[in-house]
C-alpha cells in the first residue's frame, strides 16, 4: 500500500471552484479516531457527513462521522480488485436503509461515551430503531461512529 504525502496531493490537486481533486488511484482510507486509534477502509465512499466503507477485516461496514475523526489518508493499495474512492450525496441514514435489518450494529455516541453494541431492526426518520427496550430509538446524529457487521 501507498500513501499519498501531501506534497503529492498538492501536486495532483487543482483548485477550481473551492475544491481539491484527489488522484484517480485512491482505493483506501487510513482513518485516525479520536481516541489515537486508526481504522483502514477499503471500498471508500465520503458524503456530507460520513467516511464509511468496508472495514479491514471484510467483514464490517464502518460509518465515521467527519466531524470527529481526527485524520485521513488517502492511500493507493496495489491490488487491482478494489473499488476506488467513490462520493455520494445520501446521508448516513439512507446509506444504511440499503442493508439488510435486522443487523448487529456497535455505536460510538459523539459524547465520548462507551461503545454499545445493539440490534438493529431498522431506520426511520433520523433514528436507528432497535430491540433493546431500554434504548428503542436512537438519534442518528448522537452517534460518532457506525460499525455493521456484514452477514
């Protein structure tokens, strides 16, 4: 895998209407969280308001919120078969209207709080509805990060 140095990203970058472009090539994010933490992600999308992707054990989606992340690298990983880069317009909640409920979710809250582990049955309306009768609904913008496992 390599990375992009920032000298590259200003050598790939053009300024045109207040944004940068990244190199065509990049198929993985290295993700630092605030807790010092990193998290590789491979089949990376970024929105409004998310990173998320598939994590690297293949096995879980990761949903991380950016305002709460504290770096990003943009990486190139050398085999063919990864997805690039992708942006997309949707909000985490329609993002995770397209997996299939019920579905274990663990959740980090934007407090700093403990991460919870819940059962997911769906989402509606800004609000992960669960099956745990202690915390039935919880509000998708309390939440820092996402983690489904993909079944």
């Amino acid at each position: 895998m390599k990375p992009i140095t920032i000298l590259e990203l200003h050598k790939y970058s053009g300024y045109a209407s207040g944004l940068y472009f990244l190199p065509s090539t990049v198929n993985t994010l290295r993700v630092q969280l605030p807790d010092g933490s990193t998290r590789e992600i491979i089949h990376p999308k970024l929105s409004r308001d998310f990173v998320s992707g598939i994590l690297e054990d293949s096995k879980t989606n990761g949903y991380f919120r950016r305002s709460s992340i504290r770096s990003v690298e943009f990486l190139t990983d050398d085999r063919n078969d990864l997805p690039e880069l992708s942006f997309t317009r949707k909000a985490v909640g329609e993002q995770l209207l397209e997996l299939e409920m019920p579905a274990r979710f663990r959740i980090s809250y934007r407090d700093g709080g403990a991460t919870q582990k819940v059962v997911v049955v769906g989402i509606y309306r800004g609000f992960l509805v669960t099956d745990y009768y202690l915390n039935p609904a919880i509000p998708l913008a309390a939440l820092s990060s996402i983690e489904v496992e993909c079944v």
